[in-house]
C-alpha cells in the first residue's frame, strides 16, 4: 500500500503526549506512515508535521475563546485546507472538541474515516452536540468508564479503553535525586500545588497558591510544576510571582507528587494524575465569573453518572469524583477557592487522620476503575483501532 497519510489533531498538553505516543505505536507497524495536522511540542519530535501549533490556539474558558476568535478561526480554515488538499486516509482526533467537531464535519464529507480518543465531555454539558458523535465519528475511545454506557445507551460505537495515566509506572526518581536536582530538602515537608498548564488557568489559580503557601507552615516546602507547553515569559512571571525561598518552581509534576505529601491540583487532567499515584489532594478551580454561571446552569449530568449537589449550589466537577460516585476529594470553585480555604483543607491531609486515610484508600480504588479491561494499553487499543479502518 502506499504511505498512508494520518491526520492528527490535539491542542491540548495531554493530548500532545497521546498524539506523540500513537505516532511512536504507529510507526512500529507501519514505518513508512506520515503523519499531520494540528499538535504540540511533543507530536512534533515525534514526526508529526504540524500544519497548526498547539500553543496557538489553546485557549480556555467561553469569554476566553470569544476573545480569540480570530486567531482559532484562521488556523481551522488552514486545517480544513490541508485536508482538502491532500485527503487523510484515516483522522484521530484527541479531546479539543471546539476545534474538532468542526474538523470531523469536513473529514466525514471527504469519506475520512474519524476515530475519536479522549471524549469531549458531553455527558456533562452541549449534549446537542451528540448527534455530531453520532453522525462524524466512526470510532469514540473512552479513557473513563461511565463514558462508554453514556456512549452505547446513544448509538454510538464506543469502547472504554482504560485511562494512559493508570498505566504508568512510578516515577522512579529518588527525594533524594529530585531535592538535588531542584535545591529542595528532603527532610521537610513537601506539597505539591499544580495550578494548570494553560496561561489562563495559571493566571487565575496561582495567586491563591502562593496566599496558601503563606498561610501553612514555614517548616514545608511547595512545588510547583511548570508545564512543558509554558513559554518563557510566562515562566519568568511564574518566577517573580512565586519569590518566596519556601516555593519551587520545578518539572516533572509527577515526581513532584509522588514525593508530596499532599497537593492541589486544578481541576483537569491533574487531577486523574494526583489519583492514580495515590497522593491526597484538594481539587481548586477558577474562570470567569461569567464562563461558571453559564457551566453552573448548563451542567447536568447523565443517570450514568450519579452526582449530587454540594452546600453552595455546585455539582462536582472532579473527574476523580465523578469515578468514585462520591465526594472524596474535597473541590473548591470559584469564591471557594481562597489561600485561606486551601490552607485549612490541606490540614488534615498533611497529619496522619481519618480523611487522610479514606482518602488513600478511595484514590486506589480509582485507579483500579481505570485501568484497561483488557491486556493492552489505551495507546495500543488507540493504534489497533486505526490499523482497522486504514485500507
């Protein structure tokens, strides 16, 4: 057969990694493949030609894509003229449902067959947006287990594949090797605090980290894990920002928690990383005042996903929660999300007590719920499924 074309699209960090680890999966089997489309840092080493970038058009919130409007709508019109120019033989769209959805349209016209790892989450909110599913994908892979149901009880051919995070082993860096590497103590206390790895994101959650790190005690020390996709500026901000001798800025987020005694993580994939190493943490999230009230009235959750609401009104939005069927991790949003109530919810997850160790015990049981059901990784159930529809 010829060489066959093979469309990707990921705008995300996560995504990029998954692209990246397809690309790599891919290429045992099929060595002559080239590979497309939009994706990161990480896609790219891997031998994808980007015919957008990422970082460019990875934006979060409603009022922040309304501002970026522009710039998204340039860089779909060169996607879809890429695709018309040289027909893909099979497209893999990762998450990034904005830009995706309306990708898939035009694949799908073009008789490209769409395989969808990572599903948008439509079960939460846009459940109009099914019939695109139902109409655009051939294939959706779910990294979650209440998606499938969600999926099959609709009509669309879905597959649970397990979560690529519960796969991974430990890291296997030494505290003391990781303390060196950072100018960390291994003899103190250290907590992890993930505020995102968006610019967006940082800029809203950072500040009340560093106001929590004030208010715990001195003896500790914080970790801050700066994302791969951060440019340098941001970095330098991140930096200056952060200019207490207590707080690190460091990499490897997930050797960061592994040594942790806790964390805080923003609500997002972290959050399945904080589960699946075990380590306790509280989820924060913030947008737009605007962009919560409109998901606040908009979010409504399937029967596959019981969920109830909390004191202030609020379903959970923790996907570590969603999993347990229960609150196990304590989620503060909005308003909630002050440096004082991330001090005091830490608290009993740094001492030895009770909801420290419900805590350990529940993040266990959804690890277990996210691994595969069967004997491959989601990776390789990902490439298995492209290798069906190629010709």
């Amino acid at each position: 057969m010829k060489s066959p074309l093979i469309f990707l699209s990921a705008g995300e960090a996560s995504g990029d990694h998954y692209g990246a680890e397809l690309i790599t999966a891919l290429r045992t089997v099929l060595p002559e493949a080239r590979f497309t489309g939009l994706g990161g840092t990480v896609m790219e080493a891997a031998g994808q030609h980007r015919v957008i970038r990422a970082e460019d058009v990875a934006v979060m919130g409603i009022t922040e894509i309304l501002r970026h409007i522009p710039t998204i709508l340039r860089s779909y019109n060169t996607l879809v003229q890429s695709i018309k120019k040289e027909r893909p033989d099979v497209a893999v769209l990762i998450d990034f449902p904005d830009v995706n959805f309306r990708l898939a349209k035009h694949l799908k016209r073009m008789g490209v067959p769409v395989i969808w790892f990572v599903s948008p989450q439509l079960w939460a909110w846009k459940r109009k947006r099914l019939r695109w599913v139902q109409q655009r994908v051939a294939k959706m892979l779910t990294i979650f287990p209440f998606e499938q149901p969600f999926y099959a009880n609709r009509g669309v051919q879905a597959e649970f594949v397990g979560h690529p995070l519960a796969e991974q082993p430990l890291p296997t860096t030494s505290r003391e090797d990781y303390a060196k590497q950072h100018s960390l103590n291994p003899h103190k206390q250290w907590i992890a605090m993930l505020p995102g790895s968006r610019g967006g994101e940082i800029d809203a959650n950072l500040p009340e980290l560093v106001q929590a790190a004030k208010l715990l005690s001195d003896d500790n020390e914080y970790l801050i894990p700066v994302a791969p996709t951060v440019s340098r500026e941001r970095r330098q901000r991140m930096q200056a920002a952060t200019n207490i001798p207590s707080i690190h800025l460091v990499t490897d987020a997930r050797a960061a928690l592994m040594h942790s005694r806790a964390a805080v993580v923003a609500s997002g994939t972290a959050t399945v990383q904080a589960a699946v190493i075990g380590t306790p943490f509280v989820v924060v999230y913030r947008v737009s005042n605007l962009t919560f009230r409109m998901a606040k009235a908009l979010v409504q959750y399937p029967p596959e996903i019981p969920a109830e609401i909390d004191a202030h009104g609020n379903l959970p939005i923790a996907m570590v929660n969603l999993i347990a069927r229960s609150r196990i991790v304590p989620e503060l949003l909005q308003e909630q999300f002050t440096g004082a109530n991330v001090s005091a919810a830490l608290k009993p997850l740094l001492a030895d007590t009770p909801q420290r160790e419900e805590q350990v015990e529940a993040l266990a049981e959804v690890r277990r719920r996210l691994l595969s059901p069967t004997n491959r990784t989601a990776i390789e159930s990902l490439r298995d499924a492209v290798l069906e529809v190629l010709p």
